[in-house]
C-alpha cells in the first residue's frame, strides 16, 4: 500500500477517535490554540494530506483563497440523485469493495481513485478513460473542489448512492471500517455502521 495513503488514514483514524471519545478536555484549535467546540472547521496541509481542526476565526482567513499551503474543507454534502454509473463501468473498476472515493489530487496532477478496507485507505488504478467516460455523463463532477472534494460511490447492498462530499468525511468513513472490521468479511457490526454512516450523511 501506497505510505502516502497509509498515513492519511492513520489521520482519518485518530480524527474518527477523537469525534467518538470522551472529551475530558477541551479541542485546541491547531492555528491558534483557542478552545473549540465539537462541531468546528477543518483545514487541508494540501501537500501533506494531514486534516487540521481550526477555530471559526483561523477558517475565515482561508476562505476563498486559492492556492497556498492550506485549504478550508468545505461543508456541504450534495446526493446526486441523477448520477450515471453503468454496472458495466463499476465492474471495470475491479474493487473488493462495493465503497469508492475519488477526488482531484492537485500536488499529484492526477484524479486519485481509493476505497477503505481493514488496513485503511488504498490507492487503486482509474484510467484516464474511465474518468473521462464519468466526466462526460455527469457534468456535476466538474464542480468538486480539487483537493477538499470527493465523489463518494456506495453499492453496498444492492445500494446505488452517489455524493459530493468534504474530504474529511471520506476519511471517517475509511476510519469506521477500519476500526470495526472483524474477519475476512467484516462482520455484521461494521455493515451495520456503514448503513448509519450513508443515512446519516442522506439526511445531511
């Protein structure tokens, strides 16, 4: 596995930690050091992939800057309920795993293409072909941020969901199967924990 992957989900893993832990101390923002609460900013170290959280004040000076060190991760969350994905084109994709997230890598100069499983995210192959093909038939994807944006693909299931969402948020993903994995399968837990994790992000 790729060590640059390997180490955004050990982030990815300790962010998820931290969400889900007891607070028996305040959050510092990790500009300024002032207390934050649970709900805060998070910034992109673009060339490092490492996931800072910031105060509101900190965010604001990165808000609509283009370029630089750091980048805002955005907040929304968009279903895009008019996605077009053959089964033919998942197929092609040849993934263990019906869950995938892609996004533009600028440091990379490449669309970089990943999917969780039990030792974190891992880096797999997206032709260019097939991203144009994706591109094409579906203007949308035009519109992700470089960087701070991924197209999310759940076919878990039978499940045909398909989202535009922050990039910290791919990564608690990858952070909720990573921890709750049981066996070659999975186990029953960590289904039901990717279940909760797409209705919750469907009602976002």
């Amino acid at each position: 596995m790729n060590p640059d992957v390997a180490n955004r989900s050990e982030s990815a893993v300790a962010m998820l930690r931290r969400m889900t832990q007891p607070r028996v101390a305040e959050e510092q923002c990790e500009f300024c050091s002032v207390p934050i609460a649970s709900s805060h900013r998070h910034l992109l170290e673009v060339g490092k992939r490492h996931i800072l959280c910031v105060c509101d004040p900190c965010a604001l000076r990165f808000e609509a800057v283009v370029g630089g060190r750091f980048k805002l991760i955005p907040r929304n969350v968009r279903r895009l309920s008019d996605f077009r994905l053959e089964d033919r084109q998942w197929d092609d994709f040849a993934l263990p795993i019906d869950l995938a997230f892609l996004y533009n890598d600028t440091p990379g100069a490449k669309m970089t293409f990943l999917y969780p499983s039990p030792a974190g995210a891992v880096e797999s192959l997206l032709p260019a072909r097939n991203w144009k093909e994706l591109e094409a038939e579906n203007p949308v994807l035009a519109e992700m941020q470089s960087d701070v944006e991924a197209l999310l693909m759940n076919r878990v299931g039978g499940a045909r969901e398909y989202f535009i969402i922050p990039i910290d948020v791919c990564y608690q993903l990858v952070g909720l199967i990573r921890m709750h994995w049981r066996g070659l399968s999975g186990g029953e837990k960590v289904w039901r924990e990717v279940a909760n994790f797409f209705s919750n992000l469907s009602h976002a």
